[in-house]
C-alpha cells in the first residue's frame, strides 16, 4: 500500500514518530529538561516551580512565578515577576502581558517545542525562560519600551546526545516594575541578536 500524497514529513516529524526514548533540552546552565519518567530514572531533577492558575476572575497582577535575571548595567532589580497579566489584542497585534499573553500568543510556539519532550508547555516554557534570564546570550536594554530583552538558546538531542533542533527563547522583562511581558521561542539569530 502506498503512502499518499501529502504523507511527506519534516525530518524532525519523523524524528517524534520513531523516537522510543523521548528527547531532552539542555541550555547553557548545562541542566538537562527530561520527560518525567525519564528524569526520575536517571535521577535527573525537574524544575520545582511551577506555573500558578490564572482563572478568569483572577486579578491582572496575580503572582503567578518569581524569576531570578541576570543584573543589567544601568537597570534596577535582578527579578521578574510573571503575573496573569493581559491579553489585549489592538489592530490585530496581541499587546498585552504576561501569563495571559504567553498562553494567548505563545501557547501554541511552546507546544511546537515541549512535543518533542512529551512534557506540558507551561513546564517547558518555566525551563526555556528560566535559561535565558540566567544564562542569556544577549541582554539589551531597550529605551523604546523600557523593557530589559534575555535572549536564550536551547537544544533539542535525542537519545544518542545528538542534537536535532536549536532554538532561541526571547524574553521580555520591564524595567518600570520588573514584570515579565513575554517569553516565546524565537530564531536563534533573532534571539541573540545577531
């Protein structure tokens, strides 16, 4: 029987369909991001953190998780406080912050990625942005918005070690009361501003 015509497949969608033992992330902490059942074989830690709900009448400025960030030159505080934030969409561009616009606008860039390790988004997205506000590529102030911008850069290897995909992370944070805005995988390039 033969395939049919639109079967072809990306190598990394062939990747995920043949993988027997899921893949892993590793970023510039050298921590490696495993399944949970792989971690607790290899006695790998997890992330302890995890993301606190943003219900439909919770308050914009609920804490939702603290954030250590490398210090900036010039720029105050070496925190970010990701709360529920908003999701305003004006002109068609999503302008809000926050957890409500990481789920509204990156929700589905964080499940592209965190497939290929059988893991939930938001655990995922809690590793990739932890990675790059502690161990950033490029960390630029940006005057425009008053916001401090973390660029990060992951792996994604499989069983082998091998790596099969890099990817950036681009992170927000503002300047004026250190929220975080925004978290999103992103090209590499663009990511460390190169």
């Amino acid at each position: 029987m033969s395939a049919p015509a639109n079967a072809a497949q990306t190598e990394t969608e062939n990747f995920v369909e043949t993988q027997t033992t899921p893949a892993y992330a590793v970023g510039k902490s050298g921590e490696r991001f495993y399944f949970e059942n792989v971690a607790q074989k290899l006695g790998v830690a997890q992330p302890a953190a995890y993301w606190s709900p943003c219900g439909v009448f919770d308050k914009n400025e609920k804490l939702v998780r603290t954030f250590n960030r490398q210090a900036v030159k010039g720029v105050s505080g070496r925190k970010a406080y990701l709360r529920c934030g908003t999701n305003k969409v004006i002109n068609g561009d999503n302008t809000g912050w926050g957890y409500r616009h990481i789920k509204a606008g990156h929700m589905n860039d964080w499940n592209n990625q965190a497939v290929y390790l059988g893991v939930n988004w938001r655990e995922f997205a809690d590793w990739a942005t932890n990675e790059a506000l502690n161990w950033p590529c490029l960390k630029k102030y940006q005057s425009s918005n008053k916001t401090v911008r973390y660029g990060g850069v992951y792996e994604l290897r499989d069983s082998r070690d091998r790596i099969f995909k890099r990817v950036g992370v681009t992170t927000a944070v503002s300047t004026t009361n250190s929220r975080l805005i925004t978290s999103h995988p992103d090209n590499v390039r663009r990511a460390c501003g190169k």
